[in-house]
C-alpha cells in the first residue's frame, strides 16, 4: 500500500512497503533539470549532482562512498532535463544509516576548490564521450530541433565553457533557489512501514532542508520544429524524427502509450516489422513518447547507412500516413495492451524502478504512480482513442535530427515535401 505524506514546509514523502522483500531502495528527488537552466548557466544541475558527492564538514568523498559500500549498498544519481534524483538501494536493517549519509552529503556539501576543479574534469569528459556517441549527438539535436532556444532545447550536460566556471558562489545560489521542500519528493519502497520513514526524515532531513519557494519554474515552449544537422564520417546513421506531443499529466498518456507500442515499441511494431525486418533498411528502428510536465513528443527513432536516408524517411511516412488513413486493428490493440500491461507490472517488481516511478510522476504530474489505476487506465483505451491520437499527432510536422556522414540530401526540403 503506499501512504503519502506532505510536510508543513511542501517536503513531500510517499513510502510503499513491500514485506517480502528484505532490501529498501530510496531516493531524494529534485524537480530541478536543465530545463530550470539558461544558457549561461546550463549544465550546473547536471554538475551539482557529481559534486555533492565531494564531501561534506564531517565526511570527504571516501568516507561517503565508504559508508554506502561497506554496508553492500548502491548510491547513485541522475540529472534529467526536469529531475535530479540522488539514490541509494540497501538491506533493510541499513536504511536508516544509508539515508542519514544521503542526507548528510546532500545537505551539508562543502564544495572545496580543489574538489570542484576535479571533477569538471570528470563532467568534461562526460561529455567529451557523448561527443563521441552518435546516438546522444543525435537526442540533443531533436530537442533542439524540436524547441529551439528554450531551455528544454538545451543539453543536460552543458557545454564545456560552463562547466569550466562553475564555482561555489554559484553553485551555493542555485541550491538555494532550486533545492526547496516544496521541489523534493523523498521515496522509500521496500521493506520499511511508513511510520519509521517518517521518523527517518523528520530525524534527519526536515528541518534541514531550504523551506523557501522554487524560484525557477519551467514554462511552456514554442515548438520550433527544425532539421539539425550534424555531418561527420560515422559508420552509421542516427536519424530522429520529433513530433509535438502531449505532456506527462494529459489524459491522452495511456493511447500515446498504446500507440507507441504499435508503431515501434516492440520487436513485432510496424516500423520494426516493415523497416527492419521486411525491407532491411535498418539495424535499430524503434519509436518512444518524451513527456515532461508542460509539453511533449513523440519520437521515431532509426540506426541507418547513409546510402538510405531517402528510402527510410520514405518508408517511415508511408508507415504513418498508412496508420492515419487505416488506423489500427482490434488484435493489435489487445496485442499491445498486453505487452503495455507487462511492462508496467514487471516494473513494480523491482524496487529501484518503483522508487523512481513515484517519484517521477509525483514531481512532473503531481500524483502517486497508481498500479491499479494505470491497468485500468490501459484497458479503457479503445480504437477510437489511438486512431485519434495517431492523426493528431502525425498529421504535423515533425523535428529532424540527423547524424552521419552528408546524406547529399536536402533533409529539410525533403521533410515539407
């Protein structure tokens, strides 16, 4: 059963005990990303969340890390273009001295000079190694393609100029005006009852934490719907398409859902089907929704030779406008429903993706991940519904972004054709 509590000062706690289990997995969540950013500061979200890691007036970075692994514990975390999440997974007899040091290096971080010089190097070589991904050059682009100047158009990461000058006056000023009480959803799923999570953050964490509000907020975008280029002489290809979409909290989620697992969610889709498998035109075809908590799109994406660039965006249109004018059959429906159902079910068996689904749909939706209530959302979903989803969504149209050698190909002209 999960039980959700809201403190005084907007700290929110929502704790699902599981008592067949003997591990608890646990995460402070931030709704603060690059989205939050601007241009001249983007990437100090992504950059924080490696230096709390540096230490604190009472631990260095080894006694952090030596707390959590001397227990068999995992600590992690992650920044998103609207989430920051610090984590860790334990037995359950250590959860509470496993959040006592998560709280302590996310409260209390010092940011020495030498330390924070340390590890912009280890963020610049993050991203020097994405540089050398096709696959991350080419999400970066669509969301460029897709929103422009907007913030969400900029990457988590950031660039290497920022990331270079980040210092703690900085740093202290972005804490304080993003990591506020009412920003954080703290998770606990696993062996634990509510009542000693409770007394765990309330003991450690409540009255610590910064009780001002939020000062940045993420506002809705313009989409820009744009082709982005970058030409290098990669082996392979990375081609996306980005259509404008629904955001996390629209009641539309569940058709989207259902609509992409027919279209290019699973080995037996008509991308991968016809694309991959039927014409060979591609080695990865697969399509996936982004939503955030104000927007959202729908994205196709495909691992291609250069040599078929035209044959492929031709053969991906024929497979929507196909969808648009015939809509989907009631076996597929029932087909993907199914794969829908076991995606989710499978998902709430394992702590760790439990822990960050709460706390991902409390943060960008403002509600507790209900099981029950998503497999009955799915099963009222009809034809109808996808259908109508699938001509709002593909009768626009989309982003580009492209990534390979030169397609010798007017990649912009041929997307308004």
């Amino acid at each position: 059963m999960t039980q959700f509590i809201e403190y005084p000062n907007g700290l929110r706690l929502i704790v699902e005990n599981i008592p067949f289990v003997r591990s608890v997995a646990v995460g402070i969540n931030v709704g603060t990303g690059s989205a939050m950013e601007t241009k001249q500061n983007n990437g100090i979200s992504h950059y924080i969340e490696h230096v709390l890691f540096k230490g604190t007036d009472k631990m260095t970075a080894f006694d952090i890390a030596n707390d959590f692994e001397s227990r068999g514990a995992l600590v992690n975390a992650f920044t998103s273009k609207e989430i920051t999440c610090f984590y860790f997974k334990s037995i359950d007899t250590d959860a509470e001295r496993c959040f006592k040091t998560l709280s302590e290096l996310f409260l209390h971080s010092v940011f020495e000079k030498n330390e924070l010089d340390s590890e912009r190097n280890v963020v610049i070589e993050e991203i020097n190694m994405e540089d050398d991904s096709p696959e991350d050059i080419c999400y970066d682009l669509l969301a460029r393609a897709l929103y422009g100047e907007h913030s969400l158009g900029m990457p988590v990461l950031g660039t290497r100029d920022n990331v270079g000058g980040f210092q703690k006056p900085e740093i202290t000023k972005y804490i304080a005006e993003q990591y506020c009480a009412g920003s954080i959803v703290i998770v606990f799923v696993g062996n634990i009852d509510a009542k000693l999570a409770d007394e765990i953050v309330r003991k450690y964490f409540l009255n610590e934490v910064n009780a001002e509000k939020q000062k940045t907020t993420i506002k809705k975008p313009k989409c820009a719907v744009t082709t982005q280029s970058f030409i290098k002489d990669f082996k392979q290809t990375n081609l996306m398409l980005g259509y404008p979409s629904i955001s996390i909290g629209d009641k539309r989620a569940m058709a989207q859902s259902i609509l992409n697992v027919i279209l290019g969610g699973c080995m037996g889709s008509r991308l991968f089907q016809n694309i991959r498998e039927k014409k060979g035109l591609a080695y990865s075809v697969y399509s996936s929704p982004s939503r955030y908590s104000v927007c959202g799109s729908f994205n196709i994406a495909l691992n291609i030779n250069v040599c078929n660039t035209a044959k492929v965006l031709e053969s991906v249109f024929d497979e929507l406008d196909g969808l648009i004018e015939g809509g989907i059959s009631p076996n597929e429906l029932e087909m993907a429903k199914a794969q829908l159902k076991s995606t989710i079910i499978f998902g709430q068996e394992n702590v760790q993706s439990m822990m960050m689904s709460l706390g991902k749909t409390m943060l960008l939706a403002g509600e507790i991940f209900d099981i029950d209530r998503k497999l009955a959302e799915i099963e009222a979903v009809t034809v109808v519904d996808v259908n109508e989803m699938a001509k709002v969504t593909f009768s626009q149209r989309p982003a580009l972004a492209y990534v390979g050698a030169d397609p010798k190909l007017d990649l912009d002209n041929f997307i308004r054709r």
